[in-house]
C-alpha cells in the first residue's frame, strides 16, 4: 500500500478550519461575510447540516495489521489524490477577490475536482485555461433552451470532464442576512455597507485591483450596458423554474460527458436519475441556504448509498468542515465529498495561498484518520461506521 507523498503546504498558524474561519471574518466586510455564512429563515438546516454529522461516530481496529494508507480515489474515469473536491459557490469574486482563479489554480496543483458556478465570478473559459480541463460546471438552468444550449457548447468546448445540475432552486432562497445586508439583486451599498469595505482595507485594496465583481459567465448574455436595477430582473427572469425530468433528459441527450444530479435527497428523485442514465448524484441542500425544514445532507445519504451505489455514483455535500466530517461522510457510503465554506475561509483568510492551505489542513487530516482507524483505503472507511 503507497504512503500518500502529496507536498503539503501548510501554514501552523491556523492548524484548523475554524482558526481560518476566525481570520477571514476579520478580513471580509460583514455583509459579504454575512452572504457566505448565510442559511436560509432561521438557519435550522444549516445548523443541522453540521450537527447531524458530528453525531456520526467511527470504529478503529488497533490490532489489525496495517501497511499504509492511499487517499487517491478513481471517479468518472479519472484518480483524484483525495476524496474531496471544491464545490460551486455563487459570487466567490464578492467573498474575496479572484477567489474561483485562487481555488481552481490549488485544485489542479492538488488533484482534486474544482467546479465552477454558472453564477460564479470567473467564466468558463478562463477557469478551464487554469485548470487545464478538469474543472467541473454546475449548472443553473436557463429558462430558455437556447440559452442551455450555448451553455452547454461552451462548456464542451473547454473540455470540462463533469456536468452538474442544479436540481434544488426552484426558486430563490428567503434569506433574512442577505436582505438586510442589500445583497438581494439589484446590490445596493448602503453607508453601512460602504463603512464594512473601508473597515477591510485588504479585501478593498484586492477589490479595486480585480475589479467589481460580475457574472462572467453570464456576460456574454446579458444586455448591453445593463443597467443594476434591472440585473435583478434579469437573473429572476433568466434562471427561475423547477429543474425536473423534462429539462434533465434533453441535457442527458446532449451532454457526452458524466452528468451529476446536485441537491438529489430522496429515493424517488435517485430513481429517476438512474433511470435517465445519470452518472451521479451529489446529495446536498445547498448548504441549508434554500429549505430550512429539510433534512440534513448526512441523513439520507447512506440509505441511499446502500441501495443505489452500484448503479450510481453517490457524493455529499454541505456541513462539511474537517478531515473527520469527510471520514464520517466516506464511512457512510459517500463515493465522495465535496465543500465550499471552508474553502472560502481559506482564501479569505490566506489569499493566494489559502486555496493551497485549506486543501493541505484536509489531507493531513485525513490521512490521520485513516491511520488511527487502521482504513488503508478510502473503500473502506464503510467498515468503520458504527450504525
């Protein structure tokens, strides 16, 4: 069994997520802080998300003998150096500036899996140029067809290996920080807001560098000189709608590549998936930022590990926060593990180097885990879990 020989770069000043949590608070103005922290209502689900998963508890076997652990995992065709991948987060430019060039540019240094939002700050294009192709693209469906299609072209195009659907925004999020803060679209800065950016003097200097952040993606699309008041109706007008099997099959038809369901939580909705021929499913809630009366993400997840896995891929995410909440998710029948947040925290925290940071926090504890479990391979973690 190979020893995991990945160079880590690793900074012992923050040893954790949370210590990088606490810097980037202090570095981000509150209101975009606010927009990344963010559940939806009362935030029921996404405090659930994290504490549902922290129930779940781990067996190790001492005595066994043991040769070495290897994280690396085969997915889609190709063999990442760990179970873990960056999720799509939208408006990373606002968080910190640059954060989808930081975060893809680290992934591909890693091996793992980066995927890059339709409403994200960086475009297609350009974030397949750093990744070299292996970035994946979520996306948001379009209201119109034409639209979907050119998406899907470009996206071709840049040889992105893995499509992911968005399957859970049916509609916008009601999301009670954001409202307040004036970052439901159109943005408004408010004297508040305005005071938080110059409160941030780094995040503003970045900021002014970089530029406003903007839907890059989508810019090609947009009207012409469009004006901040009508962005709104732009975005409600272009992206709102139930994603269901009508719109799913058409891109199955289209799409050559693995398709990835993502915010996929029941057994009916998985059937489904399996039965247009989707490669996988990512069971998520958003990150608890659209259904507050939701289950979290690690409840259903091994059920549907259990029945499903040897027809389709089954990934998690959100609640994620540490090497042991990817252990628990792997134990419970994840293929693999993806998480935003903490990457967000990273690069907010770090800059350029929190990407790099974030991923080398992961691995090594990860690594440890499997060492004192006595998990040689991350197919095994299964063994582990005590139900």
């Amino acid at each position: 069994m190979k020893e995991n020989t990945n160079v880590l770069t690793f900074n012992t000043q923050y040893p954790s997520i949370q210590d990088l949590r606490q810097k980037a608070k202090r570095r981000i103005p509150k209101f975009a802080f606010d927009y990344l922290e963010g559940g939806c209502n009362e935030d029921v689900n996404l405090d659930r998300n994290i504490s549902d998963l922290q129930d779940v508890v781990l067996m190790p076997q001492y005595l066994k003998k043991h040769t070495g652990t290897d994280m690396s995992v085969s997915i889609f065709g190709q063999i990442y150096d760990a179970p873990i991948g960056i999720a799509p987060i939208g408006l990373q430019g606002l968080i910190w500036p640059n954060s989808p060039e930081i975060l893809a540019k680290a992934a591909l240094r890693h091996n793992i899996p980066y995927i890059l939002s339709t409403v994200s700050t960086s475009s297609i294009e350009r974030i397949a140029e750093l990744s070299e192709g292996r970035s994946w693209f979520q996306l948001y469906h379009p209201t119109e067809n034409s639209l979907r299609n050119d998406l899907l072209k470009r996206v071709a195009f840049a040889q992105c290996p893995v499509l992911v659907v968005l399957v859970d925004v049916p509609s916008f999020g009601y999301r009670p920080r954001d409202i307040r803060n004036g970052l439901a679209l159109p943005p408004k800065m408010s004297v508040r807001n305005i005071l938080q950016a110059v409160g941030r003097p780094i995040w503003s200097l970045e900021t002014l560098k970089t530029g406003i952040p903007a839907f890059a993606t989508l810019d090609p699309y947009m009207p012409k000189n469009l004006n901040l008041s009508k962005l709104g109706q732009f975005m409600n007008e272009t992206f709102t709608g139930r994603v269901d099997v009508d719109k799913i099959a058409p891109i199955r038809e289209m799409w050559k590549g693995a398709l990835v369901l993502k915010g996929v939580v029941s057994e009916e909705d998985t059937q489904k998936a399996i039965s247009m021929g989707v490669d996988g499913i990512i069971v998520s809630n958003h990150g608890g930022r659209q259904l507050d009366a939701a289950e979290s993400t690690i409840k259903p997840l091994h059920n549907l590990s259990v029945k499903y896995g040897k027809q389709i891929k089954v990934m998690i995410d959100g609640g994620l926060r540490s090497g042991p909440d990817i252990s628990r998710c792997l134990a419970s029948g994840a293929d693999f593990t993806f998480m935003g947040r903490p990457f967000m925290y990273g690069v907010g925290a770090l800059g350029k180097k929190g990407g790099d940071h974030t991923i080398s926090i992961l691995k090594i504890q990860l690594q440890q885990i499997m060492e004192q479990l006595g998990c040689e391979k991350i197919e095994d973690f299964p063994q582990h879990l005590i139900q």
